[in-house]
C-alpha cells in the first residue's frame, strides 16, 4: 500500500467510523474537492461505505465556517425528514463527526469530512433516460421548498458572490486584461461572446435587486452528479454536494440542472456538433421543478425560467475561461485546454438556446 493510501487511511480513522477499514479509492467526477470512497469491514463479513473529501481551500477559503453551513443544513434537512416520515439516514447527507466530537479535520493545513455514503442510488454524469432527468427536478425542487423556512441569517457565504453574473464579468474582464498565461490571442471569439452578452448579465441581479423575484435558501450546484437517485424507485433520494448552500434565486438552481443535464452532449465535449438543448429534457425538467417545488415559485419566477437556464449557462462558461485564462487553479483538469474545451460547450448551449429562445417561453408559460 502506497503511502498516500496509508495516510488516507489514517485520517478516516480519526472519524467515528464503523468497522476496519478495508479499502479507500478515489471517487466521482466532482471539479472541487478530492473525493474517496471508503469501504469497512462489519462482522458476519458485511460493508459499511463512507465518503472521505478533502475540501478544496482554493474554492472554500474558510473550512471551519463551510462545515458549520454543511452541519446545520443537513440537521436541518433531517428533522424535516423524520417529521415528514422519511428515512433521515438516507435521504439527506450525513456528516459523520470525528471520534472527539467535531465535524472536520484538519491536518498539515489540509481539510477533511467524512459522510455516510448513501447506499442503493448513483449519482450520474448523463441523463440516460428521460425519467431521471424529471425526478431530479422534482427532488432539487423539493430540497429547495424544505430550506423555505431556514434561517438564511445563519448561513455563512462560502463563495461570495457566487452566481452574481455582474461580477463574475468583471472578474472575467479582469482575468482578459491580466492575460496570466498569454493565452487570450487564442481566445478572441470566445472572449467576445462574452463581451456581447454583458447586458444580459444584469438581468437577474437587477431583478433580485428591485425585489422582483425573491432571494431564497438554494443549493445552488444542481448538476445532474450532485443527487443521488434511488435505484429501486428511479426517485431523487438525495440532494447532496451541500458546499454552495447560500441565499439565492431558485433560477439558478433550475438554471445550472438545465446548463448541463439538458446538453445533448457532455459537458467538455470536444465535438460541439453534439451540443445542443434538448427541449423535450428541458420541457421535462421545468414540469418537474416547479411541481417539486410544490406552488412555491411565482408567476415571475417562472416566466424567467428560460432566462435562468441561459445566464447560469453563460456564467458557467464564462467561469471555464476566466480559469482558463487565469492558468486552470479553479476547476480540476484532466488535459490541456480542458477548460477551453468546457468553454465551448457552455457558449455552444447558450447559442442553442438564443436560437429556440421562443420554444423555451412557450414551455415555461405553459406551466403558468
Ligand atoms: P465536488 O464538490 O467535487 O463535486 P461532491 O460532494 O459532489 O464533490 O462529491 C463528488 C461525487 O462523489 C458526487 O458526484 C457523488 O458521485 C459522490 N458522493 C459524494 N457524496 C456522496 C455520498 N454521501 N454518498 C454517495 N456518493 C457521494
Ligand atoms: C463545480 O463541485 P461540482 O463539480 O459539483 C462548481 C459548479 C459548476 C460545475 C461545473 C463549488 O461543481 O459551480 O457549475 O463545477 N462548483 C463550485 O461542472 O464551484
Ligand atoms: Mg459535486
């Protein structure tokens, strides 16, 4: 066993874990924190399963109050369970503390949690059937009507301004002018896609602004590989990836799950032929969040929907190549130009979506 191994292994031990461990591998596709699975012994030869995660100090400046965050939803998340008559162990993440007590470790200025790893349901990277799609919606929905009545106050910001579009262009335009790694010359059709949609960018902001749609709890990272569904029922168990929990629009929860579940292609294909909006998984997801969310989204909310869906689109991209400019220290790669080719895709779907702008309408008010 290598010794990175036998270090994993003794960080896992310091949390109350059941068994001996047998075995950690690293784990999921997620582009934030390192993530591994770890498998225990139990008598009579049975497994209990546990998800180690460094967390990423790059992206979460501030472990001990992203923990707090992390703790509280999922407390939260549990009572609500129980009291509604579900299964608290599975149905929401749950954290499993240290053998003396706290919720993270900390070692040679690194950081760690463990969670139960919720058994029986996967998480997926594509949609491989229509149905899974829907009950995503219908459970990012529902996660988003339980933290209704969470006290917000108490939430710390673990990325400030995360989904603000405004900024997030302006950090863009900085990161242009810096030109770190020389490599902006290259990109000047992708820059300028951009630069043509920096209008748009105020649209929500301003919105929340003025009061015109409400600020919510939200999740606010609804991709299709941060729910776990069950793989009896097909139903979305378990929201889980709870880092970016903060105040926010649910247009941006529903935005990011349409961004990249309803591509028809992957998120870094390199093919953009294969990248396009696909309006019936996109017809199919707007039924499912707004009855997940049970009556809750207003009348405004959703007939800016389509807006939602393009501008966390947009900012995503805008995100790859503002890292990607900035020499790939955000998002984690596994090639060169990884997050150009991420880049495309995004600005390949926003297109796709100015292009059937009036299909997408349609659909949103035909839940009104
Ligand atoms: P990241 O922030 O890097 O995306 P996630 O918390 O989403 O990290 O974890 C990465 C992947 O690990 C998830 O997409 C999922 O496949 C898996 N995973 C995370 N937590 C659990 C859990 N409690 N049970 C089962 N799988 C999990
Ligand atoms: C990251 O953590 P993960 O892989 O679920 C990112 C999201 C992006 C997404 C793009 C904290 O999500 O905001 O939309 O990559 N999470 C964070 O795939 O930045
Ligand atoms: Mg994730």
């Amino acid at each position: 066993m290598g010794k990175e191994k036998a270090d994993l292994i003794h960080i896992a031990e310091r949390f109350a874990i059941e068994g001996e461990i047998g075995s950690i591998e690293a784990h999921g596709n997620g582009h934030i924190n390192d993530t591994f699975l770890v498998t225990c012994q139990l008598a009579e030869g049975k497994t209990r399963r546990y998800i180690l995660q460094r967390m990423n100090q790059e992206v979460f400046k501030n472990p001990k109050e992203l923990m707090e965050n992390v703790t509280g939803v999922t407390t939260f998340l549990q009572n609500k369970i129980r009291e509604n008559g579900g299964d608290p162990e599975r149905e929401a993440l749950n954290v499993i503390l240290l053998k003396d007590g706290g919720s993270y470790w900390q070692e040679d200025n690194t950081f760690w949690r463990v969670y139960r790893f919720v058994e029986g349901a996967d998480s997926l990277d594509v949609v491989e059937r229509p149905e899974e799609f829907y009950e995503s919606a219908v459970a990012f929905g529902q996660f988003q009507k339980l933290l209704a009545d969470y006290p917000a106050e108490s939430l710390h910001e673990t990325i400030p301004n995360f989904h603000n579009t405004i900024d997030r262009v302006e950090k863009f335009k900085k990161a242009v002018e810096a030109d770190a790694m020389k490599r902006a010359a290259d990109v000047q059709e992708e820059i300028q896609f951009v630069l043509d949609r920096e209008a748009d960018c105020h649209i929500l902001c301003d919105m929340l602004a003025a009061g015109e749609i409400p600020l919510r709890v939200t999740h606010n990272d609804t991709k299709l590989n941060n729910i776990m569904l069950d793989h009896e029922t097909g139903k979305g168990i378990c929201v889980i990836d709870l880092d970016t929990v903060m105040p926010g629009s649910a247009l941006y929860d529903y935005g990011d799950s349409i961004r990249f579940g309803a591509n028809t292609g992957a998120e870094d294909e390199k093919d953009l032929s294969k990248i396009s909006c696909d309006l019936e998984l996109f017809a199919l997801y707007t039924k499912g969040f707004i009855e997940g969310c049970g009556g809750s989204l207003t009348e405004k909310e959703i007939r800016m929907l389509p807006m939602g869906a393009k501008l966390m689109t947009l900012e995503c991209g805008m995100r790859f190549l503002t890292d990607y400019l900035e020499g790939d220290h955000y998002f984690k790669i596994h090639r060169p130009e990884h997050n150009l080719d991420r880049t495309r895709t995004q600005f390949r779907m926003v297109k796709d979506m100015e292009d059937k702008w009036e299909k997408m309408q349609e659909i949103a008010e035909s839940c009104l």
